[in-house]
C-alpha cells in the first residue's frame, strides 16, 4: 500500500521549505473544497504537484510513458490524502497535510523532511554528501564517489534519512530504496568494491521489507542487476567481503536470501549461493531442484519426517512449479500433494506454473486434472492468471502454448479480456475473446 519506501517522489533538484509548507496549505484547501463537495479538488491537487515534479525533474523516457506514470502516481497520492484528511475521525488539520507530503517522499515526519531539504541546501552536511554519493552510484560515476569518501569518510556508514535508512551500499542493490534509483550501472561491481573496501558494513541491514534486509539479500531479489548480467559478480563481491549467506531475514519479509530469491524469481541466484554454502530448506531445495536435498525430508515410506510441516511441504510445491523444477514436482505428486493446494492466496500450482511460463511443468500437472476455474485473491483463474504474467513481460511464444494447452484441457475463455499484446490477442479472439479498450501502464516516470 502507498506510500513505503520504494514509493517515495524524488525531490525537486532544489528544494525549497516555504514552496512545501505553501504546497501544504494548497493540500489543505484542497482537502476542505474535497469535503464541502468538490470530488476532483485532490485529484487535481495531485496531478498539478506530480506534473511539477515531473517537469523540474526530466528524464528520458517517452512523454506517454512519463504522462502514464504521473497520472497512476497522483491516483496514489491522492488516494492516500484523501485516507489520512477526509477518512479519519479528525478535523482537518495543517499537520496531517504536511504529513502527507512528507511520507510522499519517503520520510517518516514532516519535520524529518525539512531537515533533510535545510541539509541539502549546506553542501558541506552529510545530508547533501550522501545524497550527491548516492547519486553517484547509480549513475556508475566512481570517480565521483571515490572523491566524496575520501573528503568524508562518514559517508561509508551513513545512512539515508529517509525511512529506508539505507546506506550507500543497499543502493548498489537496485532494490527496497527510492525506486526512481533502482538503476544498475555496468561497473556497479567495482562501485561495490570501491564501498566496501572504503569500511561499508557489508551486513548492515535496511528498514525496507519489513526490516533486516542486507545488501546481499536485496541484490538476490532484485531483477536490476540480473537483467545487468551482473547479479552473480556483485553477490560474489559482497560473499568475498564477509556477507553472511544464511542470515535470517537478509531479503525481508522474513526470508533468508535462498527463499527471498525464489520468492522473486530469482533462480539463478538462488542456486548460485546454495552452490556456495547456502543452507537449504525443503522450500529452497525444491525451488532450485535439488531432488537430493528434498528427499532427506522425507522417511524411507515417503512421509515427511517429524519436524517438518505441512506448511512447508506446500511452499516447497508451489516453489517446485514456479522454478519448473518437473523432477521435484512429480515427486511431490507421488507423495499424495495435490495440484490445487495453495498457501491461503488461491494461488495453487498450476497458477504458479503459468506465473513462471513453465509449459512443461503445466501439462504435467495437468495430468491430475486439477481445477482451472478456481480463483487467487486478486479474482484470477489459472487462464486469468496467464494473461497477467504475458501481459507482464511473459515471452509471448510461450505464453501463447500455455493458453492454447489450457483451453485444449478445458480452461473456459472470456468472452472479453484486457489487452496483452499483439500475437496474444490474435490467438484469444480465434478463440472468440474481444479485447478491451484499455490504458497501459508503462513503468516508472517521474
């Protein structure tokens, strides 16, 4: 939900408090015009603030791109303005809008982002250094950054004053900090050397994921670095500096690394650190398709030994049919799991099959004749589901033999559906599904 720290708006290059406590007594306004009657006032509170950000703020994208992203960028700060001014049981006050701003862009008070804008105003604070550093670093500039630390060796473990408080080093990973930096350069490897070998904590953890996430962690799970070509090289750097490979939590949300990188599709990495010493859960084990491992849990008659739940088992299944790991899932199947359990979500295996565009896994499972009508929590059939993940960077070849092979096993066909692309469509409206006129929603502006 809007905002966390991956949400946070980028600051105008030169920030200025008066122009923000004013943009707070328009919020305020706006917030009471809301109230008196006037449904669009803070929808067009949020869109003239994000079209002002976007406009001091350029980048390269394409203006449909960056227009997309602004309007889906308002709705979320409008929908949270409205929450915190007009939903709550409170009058309307200057301090709940300028709390809104203030968790806009990251931070967790309002007063904590006016000192961050008096900071980045005086060059010589820290505030301003590790902003300028953190630039730095994703924009590959090493020479930059070598300067910074050497003029401030503070910089090494300062950390961000936004909620995240991230230091430098979580931002090599691409990930849990502001997304508007979740950028991989092609020297982040030595960018990360030049970090570590400066005294960065290699184990420092940032409040991002629910708290404890790592460097290590964070990289593991971060699709940046691995469409970089770079994700194996940057874990290796932070394992060679001492980064503990089986640290709880270290990719948030609870999660060790192992079970953080499969959780986001990540198999590469996770078989990479298991090859590296990575202690393997029967959830681990099977989402990298160590059969070997996953077998130990097991008794010789084929019952899960004491100590390990039912819980585990069915993560460990549904990890098996996302990796496309077919060796584990048969063995599953023989030990009575069956196809549709799921972990409380809906989502069974054979959603989870479709997600990770693994045809093969997908006719063997469905060979149990498992329900495909059955819904997740997000409404979505298996057929529904697959639609999602093509129109989500799915391959479209792939994706067009998992809808044919699931219509052929029975999957019913809307009579419309959301547009995913050009061949997908062709093939669906064969098939008799008209799509329907829709916006696409094209990553990241602002």
């Amino acid at each position: 939900m809007f905002p966390n720290p991956q949400d946070a708006l980028p600051l105008p290059p030169k920030p200025n408090v008066e122009r923000y406590r004013k943009l707070a007594k328009d919020l305020l306004k706006s917030a009471k015009s809301f109230s008196s009657g006037d449904a669009e006032a803070l929808t067009h509170w949020a869109q003239r603030w994000l079209e002002n950000l976007a406009r001091l703020n350029p980048t390269k994208h394409d203006p449909a791109r960056v227009r997309a992203a602004i309007t889906r960028r308002a709705a979320h700060v409008e929908s949270f303005a409205r929450r915190k001014l007009t939903e709550e049981d409170a009058p309307l006050r200057l301090s709940e809008a300028q709390f809104v701003i203030a968790r806009s862009h990251g931070f967790e008070s309002w007063p904590k982002l006016i000192k961050h804008i008096e900071g980045l105003s005086e060059k010589s604070s820290l505030t301003a250094k590790y902003e300028a550093a953190a630039e730095s670093i994703v924009n590959g500039d090493v020479k930059t950054l070598k300067r910074l630390l050497r003029e401030d060796p503070r910089l090494a473990h300062a950390r961000s004053t936004r909620e995240h408080r991230a230091t430098l080093l979580h931002y090599v990973s691409a990930n849990g900090v502001e997304n508007y930096r979740q950028t991989t350069p092609a020297n982040i490897v030595e960018i990360a050397e030049v970090l570590l070998k400066a005294g960065a904590e290699v184990d420092a953890e940032a409040d991002v994921y629910g708290g404890g996430a790592t460097t290590l962690g964070l990289v593991g799970t971060s699709v940046h670095p691995y469409e970089a070509g770079v994700q194996n090289p940057l874990m290796q750097v932070l394992l060679d500096h001492g980064a503990e490979i089986d640290r709880p939590a270290s990719a948030g949300t609870k999660q060790s690394t192992v079970a953080g990188c499969l959780a986001n599709g990540q198999f590469d990495a996770a078989w990479y650190l298991a090859e590296r010493g990575a202690v393997l859960s029967l959830e681990s084990a099977a989402g990298i398709g160590r059969l070997d491992v996953v077998e130990s849990f097991f008794t010789e008659k084929g019952r899960l030994k004491k100590g390990v739940s039912k819980e585990e088992l069915k993560t460990a299944f549904l990890n098996a049919c996302l990796g496309g790991q077919n060796e584990v899932v048969a063995f599953f199947l023989k030990r009575g799991v069956k196809p549709s359990v799921h972990g409380g979500d809906g989502q069974t295996g054979v959603h989870y099959a479709v997600i990770g565009g693994q045809l093969e896994t997908l006719k063997l499972l469905l060979k149990e004749n498992p329900p495909l009508e059955s819904k997740n929590v997000y409404g979505g059939t298996v057929l529904g589901q697959t639609l999602w993940s093509a129109a989500h960077g799915g391959d479209p070849d792939t994706f067009s033999q998992i809808i044919e092979t699931l219509i052929a096993a029975g999957a019913k066909v809307p009579d419309r559906h959301v547009p995913v692309n050009k061949q997908i469509d062709e093939l669906l409206l064969k098939f008799g599904s008209v799509p329907e006129p829709s916006w696409y929603w094209f990553g990241e502006g602002p």
